[in-house]
C-alpha cells in the first residue's frame, strides 16, 4: 500500500466531502503566523521558511490552479 491510495482518497472524501487537495493562500499564511508564534514562545529555534513546510509541487501537477473553496465547487452537493 503506498502513501496515498484509492482507500485514502475515499476515507478523505467521507470525512470532509468539501475538501480541495489545493491549498488556500490563507492557509499557507495562518500556517507562517503559527509558525511565528511557536518561534517566538521558544518552540522553534529559528523562523522555517514555507518552502520548509509545504512542498506543494504534487498538488501543482494535480490541481493546476486555485483552489474551489471561494468559487463554491468544494461546496456543491451539500
């Protein structure tokens, strides 16, 4: 079984039939603010850069473009 399988994907889909694989601008930067935050309370030793956190280079191959949460295509259906 690999990482990401048919189950997965389903299981996920069950869970959160709203979701989009493509990650939002917003929460890339509420990330970077928590991100901040763990830095400044002495969780971190140094500020990680995103490219650190996020490799979004799969989802960029999948999910060309932005996400469907604004545009109400993650919405439909519910």
């Amino acid at each position: 079984m690999g990482i990401i399988d048919r189950e997965f994907v389903l299981e996920t889909l069950r869970v959160s039939p709203r979701y989009c694989a493509q990650l939002t601008p917003k929460y890339i930067s509420s990330t970077m603010a928590f991100v901040g935050a763990l830095r400044k309370m002495g969780y971190s030793k140094r500020e990680l850069d995103k490219n650190e956190i996020f490799d979004t280079s799969l989802i960029e191959k999948v999910h060309p473009g932005k996400d469907h949460y604004g545009d109400g295509i993650a919405l439909s259906g519910t």
